[in-house]
C-alpha cells in the first residue's frame, strides 16, 4: 500500500497528500503525519482513501472520546486535540477567502470558541428498526452511508440526552408505529428538552400511555409531527415551560418552536452576538438591516443597544415567531420584521425598504450573492456584519462586497459552533469606502 505525507485538510477534515501529481483525500489523517492509506476511489486528479496505519503522528493527535467515531457520521474531528481544531478552522477560513474569492482581511479575528463536548442542543437522530443489530436503533446516520450507526451514547449530546439514546430505543420498539416512525428531533431549552416524533402513522391509546409514560419518567416534553415541520404539536405535558434560550447580556429571553431553526451551541451562540453587536456597533437612532433575521437573534440584540431595526426573512413562521419574542421582551417599538425571499430580491426591493445605516447579514450555506450585488452604490449601509456558515459562499460575497461593491475588508476570524466537526462558521467585517 502507498505511504503519503499529509501536508493539510480540506473542508472535510480529510488529510491531503500529493503523488505523481495526483491530490491523495485520505480520511482521520492529520497535516504532518506519515501515513500509510488505501484508495477506494481513483479518478484522473485525485483519489480517496481509507487510512490504513499511522507512521508517525502528528503532535494534534489524540485518542476520540467517543466509541463510535469513525463509524458514526456525526463528528469528522474526534481524533483533533481541539485547539488544533479552531486553528484549522481558521485556516480553512482564510484559504477559502484567498483561493475562491481573492480577498483577504485586514485583521483576523480571535477565533470564537466554546466547550468540545456536550454542546449540541438540537439534533436530528433516524430511527429505524435493524433487527441484525438487536432491534430499534436511533442515531446519526453512518459515514458516507444511509445506514444508521449502532450508537449507545453520544459525547456532542448534553449528558442527559445521550442517556436518553438507550431507553428511546426501547419505547420506539414498543410502539405500535415503530416501523413508520423515521426520525425524533431534539432541542434542548433553557428550561425543558423536548423531543418531536415523525411519525406516519396515528398512534393508538397504548402508544399514547407510554409516551406520556416516558415522558414523566424522563422530565421530557415530547410533541408528535403527523405531516411537514409546521404539523408538530405538544403532546405532554401539556402545561410547563416552554422551549427558550437565554441572551443574558442582552436581558432577552428568545422562545422558539422544537422544529425552528435556533443555533445548536448556545453557549457558543452567546459570545458570537456578543462580538456581532460590538462589531456592529449599533447607536441610539440608526436604521439597521437584519438580513436572513430568522427569529430574531441578533435583530433583538440589536434593538436592546437602541436602534431602530428592520428584520427580513423568507420563512413567515420565524417572523412571526420574532415578533412574539420583541413583544415579549418589550421591544416591538424598535423593531420591524418583514418576510420576503432574499436569494431573489433586486436594487428595486431592497431600495424599497428604505436606507440603512448598517446592515448584519446572517445567511444559510447558499450565502447571499443577491442581496450584496443589490445593495446600492448610493446611500449604502456604512457598515456590514456578515455572519456566515459557509467560508465558500462568504468568500465569494467577499469578492463583491470588496471589488463591486466598493467596501473595505476590515476583518474576519472563525466561529468553532460545531467542535469534533469540520463545520466552519465564521463572522466578517466590511467598510464602506465610495
């Protein structure tokens, strides 16, 4: 078998090697290390690669916490001390900016990070019966595969959620839908966890008391989803806390729906409004843009610092839920929120709502090439903060922004919302200099 040097990783977290001008992707192998590897896939430019033994380590490596990486897809970066991880964040970051859109910033920022382990606050685990494999499984989903991971545990799962794996696997077995039951969604709030069921089929009276059942048992809120997203419901109990994350610096209480997008790390979600809003710098009587608002996680923030703020988001749910939240929080005088489609807006539709001062752009992986080729040449926000999940797209609306549209590249540096994951998040800073 061919033995490489790794010289880094790619967005996957997968080592790069390079023979006889081909790019070796060689899995779980760490920039610096000797390894020996084992193609699966051969094509004109590169190939991929299981590895096959380690010849001599890297100093980043270290032995995964969990018993399952490696088959379960969930975590790509167990074997990463975690610093080691952040800093190949940022260097994805930065090389992305640089490869893709030619640009780069003029200061990098601190990277944002937060716990490695017990973090995730929302998931989505399959379920599916395996009868090869002892019954119900329920979990992530298999690397590169459709197969669902025999998992017993889970270390990015708050403990109290991965304790829960075992028994869940139980009570689906024991319901008379367990074979159209395909997925449960969890997320966690500041006061209760819930957990939504898919399920396909109407449950019947046993179901229902053992569900109740389990749920007192476990200080659980369980909801039933018949349909699409929109469909889930609370089943029991019905009275109690409600599912809401916390923004104390801020003083706001954010309450969402278990099937709303919300961040999966809150405490890392903390610090990246915290540095949002610092280096937004919103001031009493400015007009602020919130772009892809979602429900209001930085628009609120925003408010909180006294400027007036305009939310925008395609999904009519999140608005709505943003407006409850400023309700809630006492600032519907400050805020607006708004629903239209930003991956098609135009110079017409954006000048249509009016001037801003500055604007924070908080996008999905597609990014945001419409909105920033529409932003106007006159009366432009002065400043952006643009929060991105994706170093590609954000590269290549960096490439805008600073060579259209006329603005300054003040800053970037990487957001680790994600840890044991190749996930890069990061937050940009840009000046307007016409």
């Amino acid at each position: 078998m061919p033995i490489g040097k790794i010289e880094s990783l790619d967005h996957e977290a997968r080592g790069i090697a390079r023979l006889d001008g081909k790019t070796i992707f060689v899995d779980s192998a760490l920039p610096g290390e000797t390894v020996e590897y084992a193609s699966f896939r051969k094509k004109p430019n590169y190939e991929l690669a299981h590895l096959v033994e380690v010849i001599k380590p890297s100093s980043a490596r270290v032995v995964p916490v969990c018993p399952h990486f490696g088959i379960c897809g969930g975590c790509a970066m167990q074997h990463m001390e975690p610093a080691a991880q952040v800093a190949t964040k940022q260097r994805v970051l930065e090389d992305s900016l640089w490869h893709i859109g030619r640009v780069r910033p003029e200061t990098i920022l601190p990277p944002i990070q937060g716990a490695p382990w017990g973090y995730r606050h929302r998931a989505r685990l399959a379920v599916r019966r395996v009868e090869s494999k002892g019954g119900m499984l329920v979990g992530f989903h298999e690397w590169r595969s459709s197969y669902i991971a025999d998992i017993r545990s889970c270390a990015v799962l708050p403990p109290h959620l991965s304790d829960l794996l075992m028994p869940m696997r139980e009570l689906f077995g024991s319901l008379s839908v367990a074979e159209r039951l395909p997925q449960v969604e969890v997320a966690v709030g500041e006061y209760c966890t819930a957990l939504v069921l898919r399920i396909l089929l109407p449950l019947t009276a046993k179901d229902q008391n053992l569900l109740r059942a389990f749920a007192d048992r476990h200080a659980v809120v369980i909801y039933l989803q018949p349909k699409g997203p929109d469909s889930a419901y609370r089943f029991h109990p019905l009275p109690g806390p409600r599912l809401s994350y916390l923004l104390p610096e801020f003083d706001l209480e954010m309450e969402f729906r278990p099937t709303e997008f919300t961040q999966v790390n809150h405490a890392v979600n903390r610090v990246l409004v915290r540095r949002a809003i610092r280096l937004l710098d919103p001031q009493p009587g400015e007009r602020i843009a919130d772009m892809f608002c979602g429900l209001g996680n930085f628009t609120l923030p925003i408010a909180r610092s006294g400027a007036t703020v305009v939310g925008v988001e395609g999904s009519k749910a999140l608005v709505e839920r943003g407006r409850e939240c400023a309700v809630a929080n006492g600032l519907a005088d400050r805020v607006e929120f708004g629903v239209a489609n930003l991956f098609e807006c135009d110079e017409a539709s954006i000048a249509a709502l009016g001037q801003f001062d500055k604007m924070l752009i908080d996008p999905p992986r597609e990014g945001a090439v419409e909105l920033v080729k529409s932003l106007p040449d006159s009366g432009a926000p002065k400043r952006i903060v643009y929060v991105s999940c994706n170093p590609a797209t954000l590269a290549r609306d960096a490439a805008i922004l600073v060579n259209v549209k006329g603005y300054r590249f003040v800053s970037a540096g990487a957001v680790n919302m994600f840890p044991q994951t190749s996930h890069v998040e990061s937050i940009a800073v840009f000046e307007y200099q016409k």
